[in-house]
C-alpha cells in the first residue's frame, strides 16, 4: 500500500509587494484569496519516496532551487529526482528574487522588498516538504483524465479575434485540452487530496491584486467541494496557451470552476488503481543559446525603453565589470513512474508541443507538467524556433546574454527527457 502525506502552508504576502508578470508596475492592494505552497509526499510499498511541492508563484530562480534542493536532501533525504518543486506561473503572485530580473520597473527599495519576502518564503517551501513527510499514512491512489477547453493557442489565435474564433468554433493552433487527476484516498474512502494540471497560463488577471488566477479558483472550488481534502494545481505545456476569454474576475472565476468540474466529473468515473511502486529520475540537460548578444547590441537596447533598455544596461554594467556570462543553462527535466503512471516534469515554459509529443511517444496516458524546476525562459519546439515570435525567442526577459536559443533545442530536450523516462521504465 502507499502512504500519502500533505502539507501547506499560505504564503499571501502581509505587506504591500509588486506583483510579478506582465512587465509593469503593479502594486497590490489586497486579495482575492490567499497565495499557498502545499506539498504532497508519497512512498511506496518498498519505502521509496517524492514530493511534490505546488505554488501559485510565477516560478522559482536557479538558486532557489538550488537551496531548497540541497536542503531537502541534508534534512529528508531526497535527491533532485524525489522533489518535484512547481509554480502554476500565476501572474498574480508577489515578484521575488532572480526571477525575470529585468522584467520589472522598480526601484532599489521596491527589490529589496521583494528580497526580504523571497528570504521569509524559502525556508516555508522546506518546511512545506517536512510537514507533508511526517504525515505520511497509509493511501490509495487512483488516476485519470478529464478535458477543458478553455486554453487557446496564443500565436494562431490573436486575442481581439478570439471571442469570434470561439463562437464560431475556428479557433486554430496545438493546444492540450487534458486534464490529469490524481486522487488520493484513505484506507476507508475518504478524500484526502487531488493533484491536477492543465496546460494554460493563469493570466486571467492582470489587476493588482493577490490571486492564484484560475488555478487558484479551481483549487477553492474542490476544497470547499470535498472538505479536508488538499487540492494541488500544476501547469502543464502551457507556454503558448492562453486563456479564450480573459480580463475579468467573472471569467478567471468561470475558468477555475470549469477545471474544477473537470476534476470532479473524473473522480466520479472509475478510475485507474495505481500500483504502489515508485521510481524517479533527474537530469540537467545543457541548452545553448544561438549566439550571445554583441557588445554592440548591448550597448544598443541600452537605449530601448522598458524590459530591454533594462536589460541592456544590466549586460552592459556586467560587461564593464569584466564578468563572464553564460552561453547557455543547464535545463533539468524529470520523471516519475507510478506504478504503470507515467508522469514528466519539464523546467519552465516549455510550448505545448511537448506534451502531444511526449504523449505519442510514451502513451495517451503520459502526464506532462511544466514550470518545474527554475525558469530558464521559453523553451520552444523546433516548429516554434522556425516561426520564431515571442515564445521563440526573447531570452533577453529571462536575464540571459542571448536572444534565443540554437535549433536544436527540442532534440536535446527530447533526448534527456527518453533518457529519464528509460530511467524509470527500466528499473524495477
């Protein structure tokens, strides 16, 4: 039998903060709902264990991740390939520290504000991991899949044409209606939490209030649905999906209730029984980028108004200072088999093409989630990378000396991502 432990922990800031997205300068004025990090830990028959760790943040910095990994394995003993740290990517969350550091227009005062929530949120992200851990009991876990048809596709579909588009059923571009669910039960039947994805940015909202966008709603509408129960979101593929329908608080409310039907119409099928046997696997991968940006295009986008002028005299003060910058990022990417359950963890914003690839590879029944990890930036298909546009590109937002990545980013991506999953199949 399993065991299955949950922890969560709010992490609503209590002190006025900027909000991270969108690229503009967004103080909050209050909330919604509260921002939570929750966490659920399983071990299997033979005593192996993961955690998962949800958040509704817009992601995690490399040295975050970095910190909370190390000290998860000094204090738990899980290595990177037990610890699935995610962010919904939620745009109405509290902006921290060396994430987009460029994005933002704020000042030395308004960062160290950000500074001193990251300092207060990290240790609340390795305590999440300890409480789910030392509530580990015995669970069963079942699984299965819904739909949602409210993530569009973002570069096919532009957004003043989408009300049309979706009246008259013309909406164009891969998209990823699925949604995963995987349930968790005590020995007598009762509830005890639901982990979900779906591939879409929560960028419902763009106001100045804390929020966890649909995904936060959907996550309100099953707990207050099954009471005691822990719901957990994860975003999946979702780099180039939107919401249809956006701008409102009627229509974020509209999406997470849908999600939320879909989770719940699932629970009502019969679902797969997950056998209690755990395996796990993790890789970084090296990306390169195409060509670090010149000093010349440096000293030229110094010049550009918001997140580019930003960046340009960020490169050019480390460029002065004789710093060596990165050609390119160690990308990690992981896996996790469930019994028969195959389930993919990608870093950052990865398109959706990764998910319909991966599940033609491996099986229709292949979970894909995405932002896990840190946030590198973009990571585009090669289909992407040749039409190029935002999600091809613009590496620049994410702080690195480049402007995109080479051509070849999906095969390594694929690659690392067949040798995880061999990981995991192989072993026994």
């Amino acid at each position: 039998m399993w065991k299955a432990g949950i922890g969560r922990i709010a992490i609503t800031p209590e002190k006025p903060l900027w909000l991270a997205g969108y690229g503009s300068a967004r103080p909050s004025q209050g909330k919604r709902h509260d921002l939570w990090v929750k966490a659920l830990a399983l071990e299997d028959a033979d005593g192996r264990r993961a955690v998962i760790v949800t958040s509704d943040l817009v992601g995690f910095s490399k040295e975050m991740f970095d910190r909370v990994c190390a000290v998860a394995r000094q204090r738990y003993g899980l290595d990177h390939s037990q610890l699935m740290l995610t962010a919904s990517h939620n745009h109405c969350a509290p902006v921290t520290t060396g994430v987009l550091p460029d994005y933002y227009p704020l000042d030395a005062a308004q960062w160290r504000q950000g500074d001193d929530y990251t300092r207060w949120l990290e240790p609340r992200l390795v305590e999440v991991i300890g409480e789910a851990l030392g509530r580990l009991a015995p669970a069963t876990l079942l699984a299965g899949e819904g739909t949602a048809g409210f993530a569009a596709n973002r570069r096919d579909n532009p957004e003043a044409e989408m009300p049309r588009r979706l009246a008259e059923g013309t909406l164009e571009g891969p998209v990823d209606h699925s949604v995963p669910v995987l349930a968790v039960y005590s020995p007598n039947g009762e509830l005890l939490a639901v982990a979900f994805g779906y591939a879409c940015h929560p960028t419902t909202l763009s106001d100045q209030y804390w929020c966890g966008d649909y995904p936060g709603y959907a996550q309100v509408a099953l707990e207050k649905r099954y009471p005691g129960a822990a719901a957990l979101f994860w975003t999946g593929c979702g780099g180039d999906q939107n919401p249809v329908l956006r701008h409102t608080v009627a229509l974020c409310e509209q999406h997470g209730i849908q999600l939320a039907e879909a989770v719940e119409k699932t629970l009502a099928r019969p679902l797969r029984p997950v056998a209690p046997r755990l395996r796990t696997a993790f890789t970084f991968v090296p990306l390169e980028f195409e060509r670090p940006a010149t000093r010349e295009e440096v000293e030229r986008d110094a010049g550009a108004d918001g997140v580019l002028g930003r960046w340009g005299q960020r490169m050019r003060r480390l460029l002065d200072a004789g710093e060596t910058l990165p050609r390119g990022v160690q990308y990690g990417v992981q896996a996790w088999r469930l019994g028969e359950q195959l389930w993919i963890a990608l870093g950052a914003e990865a398109v959706v093409d990764y998910s319909l690839r991966f599940k033609r590879e491996f099986g229709p029944q292949t979970w894909v989630c995405g932002y896990a990890h840190d946030m590198v930036g973009y990571v585009p298909s090669r289909r992407v990378w040749d039409e190029g546009g935002y999600e091809g590109g613009f590496l620049y937002e994410y702080g690195w000396l480049a402007y995109r990545w080479a051509p070849d980013v999906e095969d390594r991506v694929v690659a690392a991502v067949a040798g995880v999953v061999r990981q995991v199949c192989s072993a026994r």
